[in-house]
C-alpha cells in the first residue's frame, strides 16, 4: 500500500491562494486529492487552481471565503461536499497578523489577531468535523507558527492566538481521536512566501539574517511546509496526533559559536 496516496480523498485548504497554502493544495493533488482552496482574493485562487488542475489532472475548486465570517465558513464546507462528494482532510492555514509593541497595542488588534488565526480553525473544523465524525475517519493539519511556542517581541497578540491554536489542535485531536479522526499542527518558521518576502522587503529586514538564525542558516520554502502538512495528512503518518511539529529549520541554540 501506498501510504502517501490520496486516491478518492477531498481536501479542503484555507488561505489557499498563495504562499503555503497554494503549495500544500499542489502537493495534495499531486498525490491524488480532489481540493477545494479557499480565500478572499478570488483572482489568486483561480490563477492556482488552473495551475494545480494542469499539473496534477485533479479538480481544484475555488471557494472565495472570508474566514472570519462563520456563514461564509459554514457554506465552504457545504459547498465543497456538494460538489466534490465528500471531505476527507482540513488544512486551516489562513493566519497571520500586523507586528506591534504590546504598549500601543489596541483591542481591536488583539481580536483581529484571535479572528483570523483562531476562531476561523474552529468554524472550520467544527463544520469539516460534522462531516468526520459521521464518516469515522478525517485528519486535520493546523497552520501554527514558531511564535506560538517560543514568542515573538512586538506580537504578543499573534503569539498568543497561536498558542491557543495549539492547544485547539491537542483538546480536538483528544475529543475526536476515538472516532477516527487526527489532529495535528505544524509550527513554521520564516518562509520565504510572497507575502512573507514582500513584508520583509517593506520592513527593510533581510532574509539572510532571519535565515542565518537557524541551523539550516537559510529560509525556508513553502514547499518545504507543504510537504510536512501533506505527511501528516497521509496514511503515513496514521498513528500520529495531537502533535506541534515545527517547520524552522531548527530553532536557534545558545551555547558556544561554531563548536
């Protein structure tokens, strides 16, 4: 058996216009899923769907979707079984945040940050989970960050929110593991994604530093993450859940300099 073949099997992936999400909805059909990429910017999701439908010969259905609105939510679900028959894996990845010191950092802000990296996870898997929970099988990969397990200076907000998602992964993974269904969560470090990159460029931050930060002394690519994500949501990694694996090309170690 082929335990990386996705044969028959529907997935659905938020934030997947671009960046790692566009590279994870590739990776998911090459190896056989039927996808449903969902995002706000209708024109990104559809020049990626036509490149994925070329590529892999699978359907790539676009959902335009404001994650942050539950109706909108509810119907990407609903119109992912609707026209491609099932849903097999979620990959909430849509997250993100504005930097900014904790002194000036308004409410409005700190919710935003909850909105978008939290509670759109939960209206996702609740609703892919109906579907799930009936079927007896389903995984779910969880798009985190480094942040939520060491922190970041200037983004206690996005930290937090994805520290919570962590522990949304674990509680869900803990709940839903009897009925057959994984959880599980990667924690990304700087990849080098267009929007990443141009974030970089606009705050005058260089990628060799971030890069030189690591032990791999390099950035890293979304098809580096993707391929991390499409393990965990594959037979191959069947007896794995409730798990934060991170995707940084090692985090750095204090110690002596080049022991």
């Amino acid at each position: 058996m082929d335990v990386s073949n996705l044969e028959g099997r529907v997935a659905i992936v938020t934030g997947g216009g671009t960046g790692i999400g566009a590279a994870t909805a590739s990776k998911l059909a090459i190896h056989g899923a039927s996808v449903a990429i969902a995002a706000r910017t209708v024109g990104d999701l559809e020049r990626t769907a036509a490149s994925i439908e070329t590529r892999s010969g699978r359907r790539c259905l676009v959902v335009p979707t404001d994650v942050k609105d539950e109706a909108q939510v509810i119907r990407m679900v609903e119109r992912t079984v609707e026209e491609l028959g099932r849903v097999d894996i979620l990959v909430n990845n849509a997250g993100g945040t504005r930097m900014g010191p904790l002194r000036n950092l308004p409410t409005k802000a700190w919710d935003a940050s909850f909105d978008l990296n939290v509670r759109s996870a939960y209206f996702a898997t609740r609703e892919a989970g109906v579907h799930f929970l009936e079927q007896g099988s389903g995984t779910i990969v969880n798009v985190s960050s480094d942040a939520g397990l060491y922190g970041v200076r200037g983004g206690a907000h996005y930290s937090a929110a994805k520290a919570a998602l962590q522990m949304f992964t674990q509680v869900t993974a803990a709940e839903w593991g009897p009925h057959g269904i994984r959880v599980n969560c990667v924690a990304v470090g700087g990849i080098a994604s267009e929007r990443a990159s141009a974030a970089w460029e606009s705050a005058g931050i260089d990628p060799v530093m971030i890069g030189e930060g690591t032990m791999l002394r390099r950035v890293g690519r979304p098809d580096e993450v993707a391929a991390a994500i499409v393990f965990l949501a594959s037979d191959a990694a069947s007896y794995i859940t409730a798990q934060t694996i991170s995707v940084d090309g090692g985090h750095p170690m204090g110690g002596i300099p080049n022991a």
